[in-house]
C-alpha cells in the first residue's frame, strides 16, 4: 500500500445519498474541475480543484486526470467466480443451465491449480471493468474459495465470498453434507472472515439443493458469527419457483423457507428477486436484507422483470449484480444499460444518476458497507475508478454533443464497457490502467 500523499485532479462525482430519497439534485455533488486526496489508502480531501489545493499542507504527488471522470469503485452484489469460463454458454433457462453448463464447470475446482487461475483472470476483470468491492460465490470445494481469498488478499481488495452449500438435488461430485458444509464453512469463517479487507458469506446455492437440515446448519451458523453474509438465489425462475413449493409445501413461500430456518438479517443478500409477493418485500424490509438486482442474466436466462420501483417502495435495500457466468458482462456499465431497457420494458424510467447510485453507494448500503465504501467521502477508503468518456470514436463524437452531466452519464452507461475504465485504483494503490 503506497504511503504516498496523492492529489487527483480530474471531474469528480461524488454520490451523497440516493435519489428516490433526496431527489437527483441532493443526491450527488459535481466538481468538474476537482482533487480528490489520498493518503495511506484512506480520502483525506475531495472537492474543487482550487479550493482543496489551497487547503492542503506538506508534500504531495499530483497525478492530472483532466478530461477524465472520477466515481467511486463499482460495488457488485452478485457473481460466480467459478463460471467465469462458462460466460455466454447458449440457450437454456436456469434449470437446465444449470445442469448442462454450470456443473461440470465447477466440478473443475476441486483443482486448486485450476481454482488459482480462474481466481486470477477473475479478479483481473474486476479490475479492467472498474469494480472494486463484489459479492462472491465459490464452489461446494473449500479449496476454491481458500485460493480465491489468498489471491484476493494479496491485492488488498475488499471481497466478500463463501463456499457453496448442496447437499441434494446436484451431482454426486458436487454435493456436501450438513456435516461436513457446516465443519468446511466455519474452518473458512475464521481463517478469512474480517482478515484485512475480507469477509465471508454462508453461501447455500438456493433453497431445492439443500436440504432443511442443512439450512438449519446455515442458521445456526449466522448464529455463531453474527458478522457474516448470507448469500443464495431467490425468486429468480417461475419453474425455480414450483420447484421450490414441491420440496418444501409446509412453508408459505420461496422467502418462508428461508426465513423458517433463521436466514434472514441485516447482511443477507438474495439473488434476483424477480418474482416476489408483497409479503415477501415485507418481510425482506422489515429483516434488513438485501436484494442483488442482475438486469443482465435476467434477459439472458428470460428469467422475467425486476421491478426496482416496487421493492424500493417496501424500503428493501437492493444492489446491482452482474451475475457472472448467466450474466453477459463483468461490466457494470453495461449492467447499468440492462437495467434501464428492464425499466424501459415496464413503461418506467431508470435515470442515469439513480443507476450510478445503485452500482455504487447503493450496493455498499446493501452490504452494510457504506461507512467504508460507495462514495468519494473524506474518511472513507480509496477505491475508485477514472472513466475515459471518449473511450471509443462514437463515444467521442456522441459526448460532443451533451449538453449536461446527466446526459453525460446515460453516454457512459449506454455506450460503455471495459473500453470506458481508464484505471482502477484499489485503497489508493493502482490496479489497473487501460
């Protein structure tokens, strides 16, 4: 970690609060001419570029971003490390994929050496795509999420991951046991969870692969370690949906299996989310959890439309995943675009300010981390990205003519992509430059 005072200079926005709370105008701050200061991986200053370079004491090193775009570090709150080389497997809904692609995939990771190299090009796409902090999911092996953490630490990043939970209804060579998923998560738990800027999540695949003895073992766990996440799928396939009623028809509903067995609290994320009763937002709201909102494997899986307005209206707290391997895209930006053409298909707008929320500070909120990350504040960790807005000749052209910020942003968050992060910087050291 640098040491290093550093001043950056470049336009600066910086998310304050969201917008469907505040309104856009109190949701953000813009310094077009702005220094954001770095010391010791923490912001020690932020704002006018004259008025901050006035203010500050001592020596510094000043690097120029001018003509660039500085935000905070993308937050996603929901991918598969384990099916990043299974990424745009054609032609089949959730149940199926899942089958025909997603397991013989991961049944690769009882490799360590395999584990390491995905764990590594993983990672390097998180950077290159400008996101610094996400929520993970590992496989049923320990192996895999013991390497993904070792490479994740060794780049000082704040990840969030687990081992995954089955222990029925998946192939022999990917199942578990109550037993032995509950002995492998704690061995995980204190070994990684709050070492540096890691933490675990119990990470049951989704309701139909486990069984109700396992899930009282993720419950009791959560009860052991009240700290950790809980990370699983939700409500994100009608035929998931039917399934889940013909395995568990004592319960009320998807939500209800969860929350019998003591998995909901303030750091639970649920996957997806499409397909929910209002008793069921309710419920979410009223135990603090959160939902990772995955526009893009959503329109890949035909999975249905996430209706954002409706869950923010029962307070739930929601995130925006890209869903790596069902979703197309590391990029957020690209997610950003999927999530408006959901609003677009539901006669509803997503503005462009209200999308850089939820990939930001919206996501640490969902993860109870935004006393640390999400927005460019004084005091909060350095993770941020610099966006190139001419990134590519129609880019270029197309930003000539915007006449405002906002209009700026929806150029960003419809013509971009990996082309559009500049660099990456991780508690203010570099981690990638285009």
């Amino acid at each position: 970690m640098s040491q290093v005072k550093t001043a950056y200079r470049s336009s600066i926005i910086q998310l304050v609060a969201d917008p469907s709370e505040v309104g856009l105008d109190n949701a953000y701050r813009y310094f077009e001419d702005g220094l954001l200061v770095v010391e010791n991986g923490i912001i020690t200053h932020v704002g006018d570029y004259i008025t901050t370079l006035a203010s500050l004491n001592g020596e510094f090193e000043m690097v120029n971003y001018q003509d660039k775009i500085i935000t905070a570090g993308f937050v996603d709150t929901h991918i598969h490390y384990p099916q990043t080389g299974m990424i745009a497997s054609y032609g089949e809904q959730l149940l199926d994929w899942l089958e025909n692609y997603t397991f013989p995939e991961e049944e690769r990771f009882k490799d360590p050496e395999y584990a390491a190299k995905v764990a590594k090009i993983f990672l390097d796409e998180l950077a290159t795509n400008g996101t610094t902090t996400a929520l993970v999911f590992g496989t049923v092996h320990k192996q895999s999420v013991d390497v993904f953490f070792q490479e994740a630490k060794r780049r000082n990043l704040r990840m969030i991951a687990g081992k995954v939970l089955m222990d029925r209804n998946a192939p022999d060579y990917l199942t578990d046991t109550p037993e032995c998923g509950y002995q492998d998560s704690k061995e995980l738990i204190e070994k990684w969870h709050d070492n540096g800027r890691l933490s675990y999540a119990v990470t049951p695949r989704f309701a139909p692969t486990s069984s109700p003895e396992q899930l009282d073992m993720v419950g009791k766990l959560l009860q052991e370690y009240p700290s950790v996440y809980m990370h699983t799928h939700l409500s994100e396939n009608k035929q998931e949906i039917e399934w889940v009623k013909s395995l568990f028809p004592e319960r009320e509903g998807y939500l209800d299996v969860y929350d019998h067995h003591g998995l909901l609290h303030p750091r639970s994320v649920f996957a997806h989310g499409v397909h929910l009763s209002d008793c069921e937002c309710q419920r979410l709201s009223e135990s603090g959890s959160a939902i990772a909102f995955c526009p893009t494997s959503n329109l890949f899986l035909g999975s249905g439309l996430f209706d954002l307005n409706r869950m923010e209206g029962f307070g739930v707290r929601v995130g925006m995943g890209t869903d790596v391997g069902a979703g197309t895209s590391f990029s957020l930006m690209q997610t950003m675009s999927e999530a408006y053409k959901i609003m677009q298909l539901q006669q509803k707008k997503l503005h462009p300010v209200k999308s850089l929320y939820q990939a930001t500070l919206g996501g640490a909120k969902a993860l109870y981390l935004d006393d640390k990350i999400g927005s460019l504040e004084v005091g909060k960790e350095a993770d941020f990205v610099v966006l190139e807005p001419n990134a590519t000749t129609l880019m270029k052209f197309r930003m000539q003519q915007a006449k405002t910020l906002e209009e700026k942003l929806f150029v960003l968050m419809s013509l971009g992509d990996d082309r559009t992060v500049h660099a990456t910087y991780v508690y203010g050291d570099l981690a990638y430059r285009a």
